[in-house]
C-alpha cells in the first residue's frame, strides 16, 4: 500500500464476504488442527447434546473475520495486533455467514486501524462479535 493511500481509511467505512458453511470444511478444519471434538465431527455424539446437530468450531467461524481484514479491509498489510470474539450462537453445516468489519477509528500517524466485526447468519442473526486491531505493515519497525 502506498503511503499516500493509508489515510484514506475512514470512520464508518466497512466491507463484508459471504461463505456457505459445509460439514466437509469443517471436518477438513478439525483434521488441520487437530481439534477432534465430537461436538464438530460426531453427528451421534452432537445430538446427545443442548445443540442436537454437529456445530462448527469457533475460530473456523472466526476465520471469516480475519479473511475479510485480509483481503478486504483494511486489506493485504494489515497485520493483526489483537481481536476480542464474542461467540452468540452456534453455527452449523448448511449456514451461510457474512462476515463484516467496520472502521471506527483510524491513525493515520501510526498506521492502526480498528475495527467493529461481525458474523450474521442467514437469518441476519449475530453469531460472532468482536473488536479488532491492526498495524499497516509499512508502519512496522525494523
């Protein structure tokens, strides 16, 4: 990003992706990181429980997030500096999220923007929130 572009971030400004969620991306994400839960794989096992259905993991959920901050906004050189997640409702198979960050503050000086973030289900139900924060990579010190 050129200098000359890194404040043209403003208050207010806001991007979003879509993804359908399928169970094979969420066994293929249990198998990644090794988190096996039943809760995510076992369709027998996650009926047993207050969910009745297999849900996907949280950070996968999460994941949404980080690729809308990527590619998106504020766009490839951000680099994360801290996120707070609220998770509000479970995800399942079948769901289609859309996942959105939103500007509400931007320092121009020392390149960090932050962010508003949410993940809505296709209901437009909140199912993740949270804060983040980001340095603009040509902010970084050697």
């Amino acid at each position: 990003m050129k200098l000359e572009e890194r404040s043209k971030f403003k208050v207010g400004e806001a991007a979003s992706i879509s993804h359908p969620i399928s169970q094979e991306e969420i066994n293929s994400y249990a198998e990644l990181l090794g988190d096996k839960n039943p809760i995510h794989i076992n369709l027998e096992y996650a009926q047993t429980t207050r969910f009745k259905n297999r849900i996907a993991h949280g950070m996968f959920v999460a994941g949404l997030i980080s690729r809308v901050l990527g590619t998106k906004l504020p766009g490839p050189g951000g680099i994360y500096l801290s996120q707070e997640l609220y998770f509000k409702l479970p995800v399942y198979a079948g769901d289609t999220l859309r996942a959105q960050a939103v500007v509400t503050a931007w320092d121009a000086e020392r390149g960090i923007i932050t962010l508003d973030t949410i993940v809505v289900n296709q209901d437009s139900l909140s199912v993740v929130e949270g804060k983040a924060k980001l340095i603009m990579s040509g902010f970084l010190s050697d």
